[in-house]
C-alpha cells in the first residue's frame, strides 16, 4: 500500500514508474493483504496522524469513485476505555482539526451501544465520519488504475543489492513492508519487527442486526489492546488483539490460527461482547505488523545511497494513510523536503510504543 501509493504520488508528478512485487498487489503474505482497516483521525495528541487520515479518506474516496466499487464504509469509530488523558487528547486534537467528534461516559456509552461492556469507569470518544476500508479490494483497484495510467507492475523477486546499482534509475524506493529488515539486516534488523497477528470473524445470531455497521460503529479499546468491527458484507464480526504478536518470518511463517489465540479470543468475547459469547468462529486470519521501535513509520534515506529510499513500519496503522505517505515519499524524492525527524532513520528511540 504504501508502495502503491508512492507510485501514485510520482506518476501524477510525471515520473515513469515501474513497480515490483514478489507475490503480486495485496497479496495474501502482506501486511496490506487483509479484508478490512479501520479508517480513523483519533490519534490521542499526534494531530499529523489526524491530518493525513482526513485528507487520506478523500482521495481513497476519489478512487472508490473512479473505478466504481465499494473500498469504503462510514462506520464511525469508538475510542474507548479508562485513559481519560488519551480520550481528552484525542478530542481535542479532533476538534482543533475540524473533525466532528462526541465525548461519552460510561453510562451513555452503555445505552447507544449494548453490545459492548467496558464496565462503569470506561468513557469513550465517537469520531462519526471514520469507518471501514476494504484494504485488499482498495490495493487491486488502485494498482489496477496505475497500469490504466501507464505505470508498469512486474511480479517477480527482487535483488536488492542489484536494485541499488541500477543506474538506469533516477530513484529507488524499497517499500516492502515486513522484508525490509531482511533486505537489510544490517541496518533494518531490530528497527522494524514483523510480528505474528491473528484476526477472528464471529457470526452474530440470526436475525440480530445489533452487529451490523447500522448499529456497531468500529471500535477500539487501546488501553487493552483490543479492536473490533461490526458484521460487514455478512461476513461476520471481526475483532482482534492490538498487541504485538512473536516475531516472524513473513515469507515462511504458518498461518493457522493458534488453539490458545482463539481461546483468549472466546474470553474477550463473553467480558466485552458477551452476546457473541458462543458465536460460531466462521474465518480467521494470521497476518503481520512491521512495527518500528515507537510505531512512527520509518521513510528515509537508505544510508549512503543518495537516490535509494525506504518507506515502511506501518505498525498496525499505516493503511489508512497511504495517500499521504505517497506525497510525502514523493516530496523526499524530489527534494521538496527533508525528512521530518519523526520518521527518519537515525535516532530512533528505544522499543517503547507511542502510537496507538
């Protein structure tokens, strides 16, 4: 995703761009290949991130127009849980960039939303006009329209010490996500970690449509570490844990969910939506996060290459900012700016997550 949209940036900037992939657009291995993300400014106090989430929902709105296909549905979004620091950030920084926003206490939380139980002392922020992408569909379409455009799409493997030395290239940008430290492990190892990430879809009861995006905006607990999403397109109400998962090789590693995930899965259900308590379990996903140290992306300059740039560490929330990470990259390339320290390379701090 970020390489797709970077491609994007620079084909509208008149670039000629070729784009590689080793297993193809979205494809079941990447971090981008999943069926749903959550699209969302609530950022606590990091207003970047709500600036480029808001000016991001219009232009995959723009392609959900072009190629005349649903990539997007207003769902709104829930922050909730006891961080009321995190909750009073997170509202103010919404409002001071003009995003609506609701602020709920325990007792309204538990009368718009009786699916969920987060117990008396949790509070909540509604951002209305968030919602849901349809990532794997979103990453196609878009590809789809950059080879209408003119930009070339390859699937084959790449040698990235070959790329580097191809002077044919004006730019050479490595936006592949979880292999970037195997790429290069002499720089990247330890400062992007893929992680393993298991992904549950229940069935809601017959009839019930309390789980639909009607009724179950998405939501987010990030003081436990946990999301979910309402029932979309009958496939069934998807919840996860936020938490980092063991480190994994994402080229190699089994994608069969483990016995004892599902069991902690079937614990959050009965102790947060405990009408999905005996839900039938209808699919389930591993994927992978690529975090960095703080879970700040990392788009910089490979190190000693002038014109070689890498863009990734999306961890766990890059992919709604896709069309704002491709301007950026662009803007690096073409020298328009210098890398803001936040995603540089050098001076990363220590493993301590600071985006949620």
């Amino acid at each position: 995703m970020f390489g797709a949209w970077t491609a994007c940036a620079l084909k509208d900037r008149g670039w000629r761009v070729t784009m590689i992939d080793q297993h193809g657009p979205a494809n079941s291995r990447a971090s981008s290949g999943g069926e749903t993300r959550i699209i969302r400014s609530g950022y606590g106090n990091l207003a970047i991130y709500a600036r480029w989430a808001g000016a991001s929902l219009l232009e995959w709105l723009g392609l959900e127009l072009r190629v005349q296909e649903r990539l997007f549905v207003k769902t709104g979004a829930l922050f909730l849980g006891s961080d009321s620091t995190w909750l009073a950030d997170t509202a103010r920084t919404l409002r001071d960039e003009g995003v609506p926003c609701e602020r709920l206490e325990s007792a309204e939380l538990r009368r718009r939303y009786p699916q969920l139980e987060f117990g008396d002392r949790a509070g909540a922020v509604l951002e209305p006009a968030a919602g849901v992408l349809f990532a794997r569909r979103a990453v196609q379409a878009l590809v789809r329209v950059l080879g209408q455009d003119g930009v070339e799409l390859t699937a084959r493997h790449v040698d990235a010490r070959a790329a580097i030395r191809d002077d044919h290239a004006d730019a050479v940008i490595f936006a592949t996500g979880a292999w970037l430290p195997m790429l290069f492990p002499d720089i990247l190892e330890g400062v992007i970690v893929p992680t393993r990430q298991e992904v549950f879809f229940f069935g809601a009861p017959a009839g019930d449509a309390r789980y639909s995006a009607v009724h179950l905006p998405a939501w987010v607990a990030f003081d436990e570490g946990i999301y979910g999403l309402p029932d979309l397109e009958c496939r069934g109400v998807k919840i996860a844990v936020d938490g980092h998962g063991p480190v994994v090789d994402p080229e190699t590693m089994d994608r069969i969910v483990s016995v004892d995930a599902l069991a902690r899965m079937r614990d959050l259900l009965r102790t947060r939506m405990p009408g999905l308590a005996d839900a039938p379990l209808l699919e389930s996903r591993v994927c992978q996060y690529e975090n960095t140290a703080d879970g700040h992306f990392l788009m910089d300059r490979l190190p000693g290459h002038d014109r070689v740039w890498i863009a990734g560490g999306g961890s766990g929330h890059g992919f709604k900012h896709g069309p704002a990470v491709g301007r950026y990259m662009a803007d690096l390339v073409e020298g328009r700016r210098e890398p803001d320290p936040m995603f540089q390379l050098a001076g990363r701090p220590p493993r301590r997550r600071a985006v949620y």
